[in-house]
C-alpha cells in the first residue's frame, strides 16, 4: 500500500485521529501472520487487471504516456454502456465515503440521489462524512460490528493492510489478470492507479484514479500578468523574485498560504527544485529517502528564507485547506500547490480568474525542471467480506460508477439530468442552481473513471494540456509505490511526525537547518531503516 513518507498538510491535521485509529486497529494487526518477505513474494507474483481502454470516443487533444486525454466537450449523444441495473436485486448498499464540500441533501429531498438508486437499480445508503471528521468515524466502524459494503480507507491508514486482510474482501479473484474483463470499465483503469490496491499477496481494494502528474503548483496568471512579472522563473532565484513582486501586505496580498509544513505547498516545489527524490529514490538496488539526501535542508533553509522575507500570508500556519483555496480564488495569495483537479474547480468556484501552473525549475537553473508523480489513486475502497454473489454484485455497481468519458453513465454520474441539475451548451454541463448543491455525492472519492482533460472552455482545456504535455516528460516516480514494508504501515505516522515537527520549527525560524541531520538520525533509528530494508527487500522480488 502506498503511503508518502511526509504526510500531506491534511494528515498532519488528522494526526490524533490517527493514532487513535491505530489503537483500534492493533488487535488486527496481531492477528495477521506472515513476514514481509513473504508478502513482498506474493506481491511481487501478483498479476494486475489487464488494462483494455475504452475506445468508444475519440478526444480532441490525444493522450500519450503520461498524457491525459483532452476534451473540449461531451459528444452529441454520449452512448449508454451498460444495460440493464447492475445492483437490480442487492438491496440496500451501504457506503462510508469523506467530502470535501458541503454534505449535499438526503436522498428524501435530492432528485439526483433518487435518480442515481434508480439506475443502478439498489438503494445506495451513503454515510457522507466531512474529511475532517472522517478520522474519528472510521475508527468507530472498523471498531464495531457490522461493516458497510463498501468504505473509503485513506492511504494514511495505520496498518492498512492488517485492517484490509481482517476486514475486508480479497479481490484478486475477481479482478486479477484476465478476470477484470468481466466489469469491463474497472479494466479501463490503468495500472498505475491498481498498484496502490495491492496488499497481502492480492487486490484489496477499488482505486479512486488520480493522474500520474500529482500535485501542482497553480498560479494567478492575472495577477502576475497585472504587475508584468516573470511567470515562467527558470531557477530558485527567479521564483522568490515572482513571490516578492507578487507580495503587497499593505494592500492584502502576498504570493503564498502554504509553507508546505507536513508536506506539500512550497517545500515540495522547492524540493523538487532542489533535485530531491519523489520521497525515496532507488539506485543499485539500494533505497534512499529524500529527508536524507542535501536537498532537504538545502530546500528547508529556501522555505525558511522565504518565510522571513514575508512573501506568506500572515496566518499560513494556522489556515485550514479550504482556507487556502479561499485566499487563491480571491487574491489574497497568487501561487498554491494543489492537486490536479483543482484547475477546474478553482476556475468554477473564482469566476473570473485567470489559472495556470508552472513547473519546479532547477534551483540553479541548471537542467530541465521536475514534477513530482502522484500515487495513483486518491485513497483504497474496500469491499465488504460475504458470499461470491454479495462481492460480484458490489463490483459491478462499481463498474457502472467508473463508466468513462464519453458515457451516458458518465455524464448522469457528475452532472444529473439535463434540464434539473445542469443546461449544455457546446458540449459543456453547467450545473443549474439545484445542480450545485444536490449533485455533491462525493462518488469521486469512492471509485472513478480514468482521469480526463476537460471538457472546458477551448482556450482553458488547450492550456492545461500544453502544461500537462510538458510534464509528463519531467516526473520523477516514487519507486515505493506497491511496495510492502510493514514499518511504515505500523509506524508510518509516528515516523513522519518525527519529521514534521522539525520541519515546522525550522521553517519558522526557530531552529537552524542544522539541526536536520540530527532529526534525521533519530528517523532512522525510530523506524526508517528499518523500513529502507524492508523496501529493499520487497525491490529485490520484483527483478
């Protein structure tokens, strides 16, 4: 399973959660034998779906490796995939998934909900839980009795898989292999966005698909237009000038809200400026973790640099995530780090407002930039144990959730019905009034379709893809993706929080950088070699 060795600002806020969650989950973990070297055997053996891509529509702007698709509108008349009802005859299923935004309507008073059960033909109990909460709710429902037939489980899971092995459904059966052609459109999901779902020697799991591009950092072009500055800096240098031009405290405004404290926001492009590995590097077999190379305190001593030179916003280290997505979409900041989709989610939230992104140059303007690869997937859904009829009929409701662009299924899954919850014009939904707020069932965070580029305004859709084009060409990968280490499952989150408390306290300027090499040794030695080995070990496997 995947889980980065710094965890996100998000994590870091959810670290009692966390812990508490590991408390009612350690009884699992003693109760789940076998050595990760034989787990990293069986991983290793393990076949992944065969991936067959959907070819029903052609887009605007092709894909290519590491390049998503592009589309600049849905077709005239997107085709019907599937017939029939995949949940005809399973009844109620009950689903625990996390939102980011408001918690839409209940289904008594949501048409898009009532039309959603009618399609797929089951009731579809969606526990819908805010993602700052849903820590706590987790903890009580792996902790108690009866399960819900599918739960969203964050990478972030203290030993994910004991939790997957005693609780949840074993997949492999049914998706490894040849066998995922039986629900065709899961088998459209390429392997990247599979490997994380790999645990004890099998599929535990149904992937959220998220981009190979991972994280970006997103800039206000209009307002770096406004004050004619450089938006492309070619080093390290060249981007504090950007930041200090973009910074006006007297008038509110300032170039950044996210020190990247737990990881993320600017310490993560200033890293990758820095030359440092996508969290763990591998050379000769031998694994590396960035927190141990020079970038790290090179790319700390920027950060902190920064900080004092005040080109963050005055309550960066108190603000929450949608804080900081506030503070972009109004002007208040002009660059933050997000995730991919944000692009268009900032554009429709901000009207008006003019997005585009930029590349981590080489701190000394030496070489070609780097962009970090995300994991793959936005978090691991777990099926609920039962009978092979229970299972079969789970997937294929999943398998009518992940129908792709292009789709009739596609297009009711995140727009509703035309007329109610969204008009088209060109090809492009606009969500009505009633459409914002009822069609918020956060299926994207449950299971999803292969990402796409679009559909959008031309002019938007092409320059997203100019940037995607040009860093598909430039990511670094984390080699530990699908890898097993049982230390960073039991011990991952004590082992960041070792990291990023002296991260926070350097970046503030309350420690010197030198401390670093101390902080890092006490990693090693609470865990992190440990864990290297572990990965080593489970690397060997694979050659």
């Amino acid at each position: 399973m995947t889980q980065h060795p710094v965890l996100s600002r998000r994590d870091l806020l959810r670290g009692a959660g966390a812990l508490s969650l590991a408390a009612a989950i350690a009884p699992l973990t003693a109760a789940c034998g076998g050595g990760t070297a034989d787990v990293s055997a069986a991983n290793a053996r393990l076949k992944l779906p065969t991936y067959v891509p959907f070819g029903g529509v052609k887009p605007d702007l092709a894909a290519g490796d590491n390049l998503l698709p592009g589309f600049y509108g849905y077709p005239a008349d997107p085709v019907s995939a599937i017939t029939g009802k995949p949940g005809a005859g399973a009844g109620k299923v009950d689903i625990l998934v996390n939102t980011f935004s408001p918690v839409p309507p209940a289904v008594g008073s949501n048409s898009y909900w009532q039309a959603l059960n009618d399609r797929v033909g089951a009731e579809l109990a969606f526990n819908i839980v805010p993602d700052a909460d849903y820590g706590t709710k987790l903890t009580t429902t792996l902790a108690g009795g009866d399960l819900p037939d599918l739960v969203m489980l964050q990478s972030w899971t203290p030993n994910l898989p004991a939790v997957l092995k005693a609780k949840f459904a074993d997949l492999t059966p049914y998706l490894s292999g040849d066998a995922v052609k039986e629900y065709p459109f899961l088998a459209g999901i390429p392997e990247f966005s599979w490997r994380p779902m790999i645990a004890n020697g099998g599929i535990y799991g149904l992937p959220t698909p998220r981009a190979s591009i991972g994280n970006i950092m997103f800039a206000r072009d209009d307002l770096i237009a406004e004050r004619s500055l450089n938006p492309a800096p070619q080093n390290h240098q060249e981007f504090v000038a950007l930041c200090e031009g973009l910074t006006d405290a007297k008038a509110g405004r300032w170039a950044l809200g996210d020190t990247g404290v737990g990881g993320g926001g600017a310490l993560a492009f200033t890293l990758a400026m820095a030359g440092a590995p996508n969290g763990w590097e591998v050379s000769g077999g031998k694994f590396t973790n960035a927190v141990e190379t020079d970038a790290y305190p090179q790319a700390l001593d920027a950060v902190a640099a920064m900080v004092k030179k005040g080109v963050f916003h005055p309550d960066t280290f108190s603000a929450t995530f949608q804080q900081g997505r506030d503070w972009f979409g109004t002007g208040k900041i002009a660059l933050k780090v997000d995730g991919y989709a944000a692009w268009d989610i900032l554009l429709s939230t901000y009207q008006g407002i003019d997005v585009g992104a930029m590349i981590a140059p080489a701190f000394d303007g030496a070489g070609k930039g780097r962009q970090f690869t995300g994991s793959g997937s936005f978090a691991v859904t777990a099926v609920k144990k039962g009978d092979e009829a229970r299972v079969k009929q789970l997937l294929a409701i999943a398998n009518w959730m992940v129908a792709p662009f292009g789709t009739a299924e596609h297009l009711f899954r995140k727009f509703g019905v035309e007329g109610t919850d969204y008009t088209m014009t060109d090809g492009v939904p606009k969500p009505t009034k009633r459409g914002e707020t009822d069609v918020k069932i956060p299926l994207q965070y449950l299971v999803d379709s292969p990402p796409v580029i679009g559909p959008g305004e031309k002019a938007v859709v092409d320059k997203q893809y100019a940037f995607h084009r040009k860093a598909a060409t430039l990511l670094v990968e984390d080699p530990t993706v699908g890898l097993d280490s049982a230390t960073r499952a039991a011990k991952g989150s004590a082992l960041s929080k070792i990291l990023n408390s002296a991260v926070s306290e350097i970046v503030r300027g309350n420690k010197p950088v030198t401390d670093w090499s101390g902080v890092v040794g006490n990693w090693r030695q609470s865990g992190g070699d440990t864990m290297r080995g572990e990965f080593e070990a489970a690397y060997s496997k694979q050659r």
